[in-house]
C-alpha cells in the first residue's frame, strides 16, 4: 500500500487530511521533533501543534515535553 492509499485509509476512518499526514508522519519517524514531522508531513509547524493536540484528544498520540 503506498502513501497517498494509507491516507485515503486514515481520512476514510475520520482523521481530517491534516491529522492523517501527522499520524503517518509519526509512525514512520517514531519519537521525534515537531520540526522533523512538519517536515515529513509537509505542514507547516506551527499547524502540526493544533493537529497533534487533536490526535492526543482522541487517543492517537502521547507528548512528551
């Protein structure tokens, strides 16, 4: 399955195109920096903040400060 697939599979089960881009960013990376996902992702940084703190809400990221 290539990238564009996995994300039409995460928007299919609710994330928005954002969440999606972060969430695969954050599994192919592991425990990284914002900076290194916004890069991955191709979101700007500020953005990917707001879009982690959503996927912690709903249970699908943890931050460590």
């Amino acid at each position: 399955m290539n990238k564009q697939q996995l994300l039409g599979v995460l928007e299919n089960l609710g994330l928005t195109e954002h969440e999606a881009k972060v969430y695969l960013a954050m599994l192919t990376l592991g425990p990284t920096s914002i900076f290194k996902i916004s890069q991955v992702a191709e979101i700007k940084r500020t953005t990917v903040y707001s879009v982690i703190e959503s996927l912690r809400i709903n249970g699908l990221a943890v931050t460590h400060v």
